[in-house]
C-alpha cells in the first residue's frame, strides 16, 4: 500500500477503528464509532452506508459471515490486510503530531491538570 499523505476522514478511521477487533454489523459499527469517539463523533446511516461501500470498494473491509445465530438481514464486515494497514499509518501519524504538539508544549485536554 503506498503511504498516505492525508488523514482518512472521521467516518473512515471510526470504521476502521470499530472493526479492528474483529467481525460487526452496520448498527454495532455506528454505535462504537460513537463510543470509541466519547460521544463526539456522530455518524448516521447514510454516511455509515455510503463509506462502508467505499471501503468494500478499496479492499480495504470485506463483507463476511456473522456469528452462528446472528439475524440474517444484518450483514457483517471486518477488516482486510489493507484496513489494517491504513489504520496503523492513521494511528502512526496521530501519535507523530501529538508527540509534535508536546514537543511544542502544547497541552491536551488530558494533560490539563
């Protein structure tokens, strides 16, 4: 995969995110994109939908199996090698500019004290 320069979008690195665990359904995708963000990101069906088919569309999740007595209307999706690897650079280059902004003596909502 070659390197990117720009950060994946909110709804892109949520989904990632949400998946990096392991296999989930669109609802349980939206519904931890809004946990993992602490309630600040949230995200509708239409934007959740419409970047899950781009993402399908860069191999970068695949649809798959859900667990044995999952309801057969819900479809399930986990992450590629390439989801993967996305994630790590977008984590990667998170941890770069916050390392950068220490540097710089900038303080983080978590560094107040």
């Amino acid at each position: 995969m070659k390197e990117r320069e720009q950060p994946l979008t909110p709804a892109v690195f949520y989904i990632l995110l949400a998946l990096a665990p392991g296999r989930m359904h669109g609802y349980g995708i939206m519904r931890e994109a809004l946990r993992l963000s602490d309630g600040a990101f949230r995200m509708g069906p239409a934007t959740l939908y419409t970047t899950i088919q781009r993402l399908l569309e860069l191999s970068m999740i695949e649809e798959t199996a859900g667990p044995a007595r999952a309801d057969s209307r819900r479809r399930y999706y986990q992450l590629t090698a390439e989801g993967r690897a996305a994630l790590k650079l977008e984590v990667d280059r998170m941890e770069s500019a916050v390392l950068k902004a220490r540097a710089m003596h900038i303080k983080t909502a978590r560094s107040r004290g």
